[in-house]
C-alpha cells in the first residue's frame, strides 16, 4: 500500500518519455548502426555473422519435455 504517489510519478515520467519529441539526432544512429554492424568493439567480426541462418537447426520443434505448446 501507499503507492499512490510513486505510480504517479512513473506514470509521468513514462508519458514523457513516450511522447516527448526528444531530437534524437537520426544521421549520428544511422552513422552508429552502421560501424556497429561492419566490426564489434575488439575489431573483429560480429559474431552472428559466423552463424547466420543456423539459427533452427538444433531445434526440434518443442518447448517442452511433454512436446505439447
């Protein structure tokens, strides 16, 4: 109980940060994106470069040990 004012204030803040107009600069993401996916930070290459595509192949189609979904 008496959680009133502090799920208000996260209802603030949230509302802000939804439909605040934030000037994100796009140019300096897209700049950002794009080196971040040519090399990682030790300058090799990303690792899922190496397992493209692999993603299913060790999968057998169930979630569980009963195999239902």
């Amino acid at each position: 109980m008496g959680r009133g004012r502090a799920k208000a204030k996260q209802t603030k803040v949230a509302r802000e940060l939804k439909y605040s107009s934030g000037g994100t600069d796009l140019d300096a993401l897209r700049k950002e994106l794009a080196s971040a996916a040519t090399t990682a930070p030790d300058g090799s290459a990303p690792s899922w470069t190496e397992n493209e595509g692999d993603e299913d192949d060790d999968l057998d189609g169930s979630y569980g040990a009963s195999g239902s979904r």
